[in-house]
C-alpha cells in the first residue's frame, strides 16, 4: 500500500482507477457514480498534458472552473473519492501553478483546508464568485505569456446547468494558450429542459453556446428528429471552432450514460488548436474506458 496527499493506493491502482480517500469530517458532496468517468478523464488527460508538456513550456497552469470541494462521495456508498482539484495536485509531473475557482464560498473554504493540509508547497490561487463575473479575475492569474516565457494551460469546466455558464468566459480565457475540457450537460439539463429553454424570452442557451442564431437551426434539427441535448452539444462545438479550436463533429465528444438506466447524461468534450492535444484527448478517452474495468 502506497499513500499520496491522503490517498490510499495498491500498486496496480496507480491511475488505473480513482483512489479513495478517508472521511475526514469536512463537506463531502454526494455525486452520481458516472462521476468517476469525468474525474479519470481529468485525471489522465492533465497527467498527459503535464508530463508531455514539461519540457516544452516554461510554465503550465491549471485551471479548475467549478472546483468543489475537492472530496466527492459516491451516492448509494461509503466511498470517498478525490475530485479534479486534488487530483490534479497528485499528479507525478507537478503544474506551475493552479486555480481553483467556484461560487459556493463554503465548498471552496474546504477546499483550502484539504490543500493546505497536503499541498501547501503548490502554488495555489482561489477565486471564489460567478466565474463569469470574475473572469478578468481568473484571467490575471493566469501568468503573462512572452517571448522568454511560454505558458500552457488546461481548463476543466464542468457546470452543472448551462446556466453557471457563458460563451463569453470561455472566449476570454481562449486568448491565452489554453485547451479545455468542458462538460456539456446536455442531457441532464438541456433535453430535460427543452420546453423551457426555447421560449422566445430565454436566453440560457445563447449565452451557453455563444450561437445567436440557434433558435432557428434548431427548427432545422427538430424536423430531422436531432435530440435537443445532442442538438446543443454540436452547437458548442460550432462556436469553439470559430475562435480557432479544431472540431470536426460529434465524434470528438464522449456521450456520458448513467449506469443504472443507460440513460444519456452529458458530453465531455475537449478543445484544442494543436493536433497533439487531440492526439493526448484520444488516448485519454480509450485509457479512461478501459479503467472501467477495474470498478
């Protein structure tokens, strides 16, 4: 047995599927157990990235919109596991520097608490608010680009209703050298919500996917029976292309089910304006897959 931070690892458990960790008596939300998929695609892709890129940039940043806690607890279980936050901090190839960012002050709070505890050596910068109010904020975290020094980010977005997020945020960020994961929570959200988010008066997608002309390229969609959900998840595909970032269609995301029902809940999807990181992305995807294996 090996032990990371507080994680509790075999030898055949290095980043062969998450590591459990112990209750420590702090705000631990409870997650649905699909969740694991996402943390180990973060997980892997940022170990990618970071081991990958070391060499190549002076400094790698990485930047976690929706941070958490830092703790999730599988719902229906006793465990615990590490989220995208302290997982990017155990990675083997360290990141320059990190930002942790969300709106509930309380999470965050404890999510301080468990950095300082393990990872006090890291350079850490929190940002506790609306991302979409305080992206100037995240932005001047990220440390200046120049000629003698090069820097690399990887954001992890991962909202929980379209609403917590807009286009114009992600367009901001991307004028830094950045690739992000982002998840689509276009069935959780999106499919579930349709009458909803088409009335004339709503804007949640428009500001979602940045696309002012969605309302009528989905009457087009809805005649040729596209699913709402799915719908959405390639208009954000669209407009991530327009500022430059390679995406050649639905292929490239990954349709998140639930396991109990096989229900289809959100797409993960990943931007990048260098093959090589959709080269790192397609390992990612058919590593993390394999690791379902191991649960």
């Amino acid at each position: 047995m090996l032990t990371f931070g507080g994680f509790f690892f075999t030898d055949q458990m290095m980043l062969n599927k998450l590591p459990v960790v112990e209750d420590d008596g702090l705000i631990t939300p409870e997650v649905g157990s699909w969740a694991e998929y996402k943390y180990r695609l973060v997980w892997n892709y940022a170990k990618v990235f970071s081991s990958s890129m070391k060499s190549k940039w002076d400094s790698l940043v990485y930047i976690d919109l929706f941070a958490g806690a830092g703790h999730s607890k599988i719902e229906g279980t006793s465990r615990i596991i590490p989220s995208s936050p302290l997982l990017s901090l155990e990675l083997p190839d360290k990141f320059n520097k990190y930002i942790f960012c969300d709106s509930d002050s309380e999470k965050l709070n404890v999510l301080k608490k468990r950095v300082n505890r393990n990872y006090s050596s890291h350079d850490v910068s929190y940002v506790e608010g609306d991302v979409n109010d305080n992206v100037h904020n995240i932005f001047s975290h990220i440390p200046m680009h120049s000629k003698d020094v090069k820097v690399l980010s990887f954001c992890f977005v991962d909202p929980y209703r379209m609403k917590n997020l807009h286009f114009n945020t992600i367009k901001k960020l991307s004028e830094k050298f950045i690739d992000f994961l982002i998840l689509i929570p276009s069935y959780m959200d999106a499919n579930r919500n349709l009458t909803y988010y088409i009335n004339e008066s709503n804007s949640t997608i428009e500001d979602f996917t940045g696309s002012l002309k969605w309302r009528e390229n989905w009457l087009l969609a809805e005649k040729e029976r596209l699913k709402f959900g799915t719908f959405v998840a390639g208009v954000f595909g669209d407009e991530m292309g327009k500022l430059r970032y390679i995406y050649s269609g639905l292929s490239d995301m990954d349709l998140v089910r639930s396991h109990d029902k096989n229900l289809p809940l959100y797409h993960m999807s990943f931007f990048s304006r260098h093959k090589l990181g959709y080269k790192f992305w397609k390992e990612t995807r058919t590593y993390s897959n394999d690791q379902l294996n191991f649960l």
